[in-house]
C-alpha cells in the first residue's frame, strides 16, 4: 500500500523528513497563501486540494496510483513561494505543481518551474502568467483581461460612454488597471477619471471624490482584490454615490458582501463564476454536475461557504487528473503535453480547451455577469 502524505505547515515537517516518507508515485507539489494577506484566496485553495486528494485517493487513485500532496503555506510571500518551488522540485521530487494563490507568487513559482520543466498551473489571474505563452505554465482563472471585456460589454449594453476607475496599486489591481486600459477603447468607452489606492489604505474616500467631481461620469470600476474593494464599495456608499458600481472578479465571492456590508454591496456588478450562483444555472448547464458536487462536498467537509477562489484549486486538480490519466504517465513531460491537448474539461470556472497558443483554454462565455441583490448573488440577464 502506497503511502500518501498530505501536508500543510511546511517547513518544519519537511525538515523532519515526513515529505520524503512518502512512497506514491505520483507526487504533487502545491504552494498557496493559505495565511496571510491573501488567505482569503489561500485558505480555501489549500483545503480543497486536500480534500481533493483525500476523495481520489479514496478511489484507487489516478491509473492505481495514489497521490502525495506536499502542500506549502507561502503566506503570499513572493520570495517564500520561490523558496518553496525550489524545495518541492529538488528535495520533494514532485512531478507538478499547482498553486500560486497571487500574481506575484505565481511568478515566483512559474520562473522556478519553467526553468526545471516541472509543469505548473497558477491560479492567479494576472494574463502575464501565460502570455506569451510559457512551455510548462498553464493556469484556471479568467485573465484580468478578461475581466476588463466582460465588465465593458456589460457597461456598453448599458449605454454607458464614460467611467471612473479606481485600482489597487498590488500586483492583481495594475495589471488589470493595465488591461482595462488596453482594451476600453474597443467598446467605445473613456476613463474620465483615473484613482489609485495603496491595498493597505483604509480609506478611499478622496479619490472617490475626486471621480465624482469628474463631469460626465457614468460608472465606476475597482480593479483590485483584498480588503481594498470592500472598503471602496463602504465610502461609494457613505458618500451617497449612485452610479453604477463595477468590481472585478478578484473579489467574486460571499466575503466580499459580508466584508463590505450587505447594504453597501447592494447593486455591485463583477464577472464571477457558475460556482457563486450554483443553484440558478439551467438543468442542462455543462458546469452544473461539476459545480453542484464540489459546492456540497466543500460545504459538507469544512461547514463553510464554497468560493471562487477554491474553486480555481478544484479546477487545477482536475485539469491535472485528467492530463495524467489520458497520457498514462505522470512524467512531467507527459503532463505538459496532456495538458496542453485538454478538449471539453468542464470545471468550477469555465469549460477548458487548451492548444499550444492558449494556456487557459477559456473564452468570455466562462464567466458569468453577476449582481449582488439582496446580500446574494444573482445573474444578469
């Protein structure tokens, strides 16, 4: 009987030698923020690869082989997440890697992968993840990019020409200030008045003003994640601002209602995934089996909410399970390839198909215009 080992306060038992009793074949490598400023994200990730792993493991495995997870905790650290990439490629001899909770741990963590040709899916949003495309990174969220157009088609249907953008100055908040920038234009939209705030600020009342002195304004966007967007969405609130109010997919999740208050959450728009609004999809929705299972086997073991963030470690796994169980090996080599060859996945996040031009495999179809009304989550149709 192969031994399975699934760990997750790293260093100390690492240092102890557990990691390496482990004698399953195939070995994954996992690094999150599951403390820290991003444990929000970081927490349910690491939870669901250990239950993940726990289930499959309970099932024979992928082609009889048990899996064994040797999971970091960076705590968002970029520079801990490199350490720990290092580590689970030298020491714990892992065959591939999913994790990087944020953009810049995920960049970290990629430079090391690539450099060893260790197949690696983030799940971090940032587009520079996989563009250009990378040999060995793959990753399950929809790009900030992304984001940026669905937000716009949204706004334009609307009738809405001209917006004020406030962004996080953290990695997630410029890239997609960035890609939202880049983009605009194709919808016949102009930033009329363009914010930034710090992710440690605890007020964003001053540049909020300054959006709503700008003439013309029709709509608000936050690109940002953290705290940061639930303490915009409080002072657009206090302020008595009444425009529409955009938010990324960066905080597509129920703590972000509870943290910035049911009331003031009230009417925010954000591209989310079929995860959040679970119960609503169509009967026939390709997404429902996968989603509905993973929400009641998440809720059931950890008696707390399912989220978004979870589900991109979900869809990780699995786009990892079937890469491995299609080339029947779990060489790193075999794995880039199965993954890079993915057709028709259906995940938590979207539906993947992969080539070796598209290292997501989603289209704008995957996410979801989502609304908050009365302290849930709705869809916009």
């Amino acid at each position: 009987m192969k031994k399975t080992l699934t760990t997750t306060v790293p260093a100390a038992l690492i240092a102890l030698g557990l990691a390496s009793a482990a004698s399953a074949e195939i070995r994954i490598g996992a690094s999150v923020s599951a403390t820290g400023p991003a444990a929000f994200l970081g927490d349910p990730e690491a939870k669901t690869l250990q239950m993940l792993v726990e289930e499959l493991n309970a099932k024979g495995g992928i082609n009889g082989e048990e899996i064994a997870l040797v999971l970091y905790d960076d705590g968002g650290d970029a520079n801990k997440a490199r350490t720990f990439a290092t580590r689970l490629i030298e020491d714990d001899e892992v065959q591939a890697i999913v994790g990087g909770t944020t953009t810049g741990t995920s960049m970290s963590i990629l430079a090391v992968a690539e450099d060893a040709e260790i197949p690696f899916i983030s799940l971090a949003g940032a587009i520079d993840i996989i563009q250009p495309v990378k040999p060995f990174t793959f990753k399950t969220p929809h790009t900030d990019r992304m984001a940026c157009q669905k937000i716009f088609e949204d706004m334009q249907k609307s009738g809405i020409q001209k917006i004020g953008m406030i962004s996080g100055t953290d990695g997630f908040g410029a890239s997609m200030q960035a890609q939202c920038k880049d983009v605009v234009g194709e919808y016949g939209i102009e930033i009329a008045a363009d914010e930034t705030y710090d992710p440690k600020d605890a007020d964003m009342t001053a540049q909020l003003t300054k959006i709503r002195n700008t003439d013309g304004v029709q709509a608000v966007l936050n690109p940002g994640f953290g705290q940061g967007p639930s303490i915009v969405t409080r002072n657009y609130r206090q302020l008595g601002i009444e425009l529409p109010l955009y938010q990324s997919h960066g905080v597509a999740s129920d703590g972000f209602i509870e943290l910035a208050g049911k009331e003031a959450a009230e009417g925010v728009r954000l591209p989310g995934t079929a995860l959040l609004v679970a119960d609503l999809l169509a009967e026939d929705d390709p997404q429902k089996p996968v989603v509905t299972a993973y929400k009641a086997a998440f809720e059931g073991k950890f008696n707390e909410p399912v989220g978004t963030f979870g589900g991109y470690a979900h869809d990780g796994f699995a786009l990892l399970v079937d890469a491995v169980t299609r080339a029947g090996s779990a060489e790193p080599a075999a794995i880039r390839d199965a993954l890079e060859q993915t057709s028709g996945l259906a995940g938590t996040t979207g539906i993947y198909t992969m080539s070796p031009e598209d290292h997501l495999g989603l289209d704008l179809s995957a996410f979801r215009m989502l609304e908050v009304k009365d302290g849930s989550w709705s869809i916009v149709e």
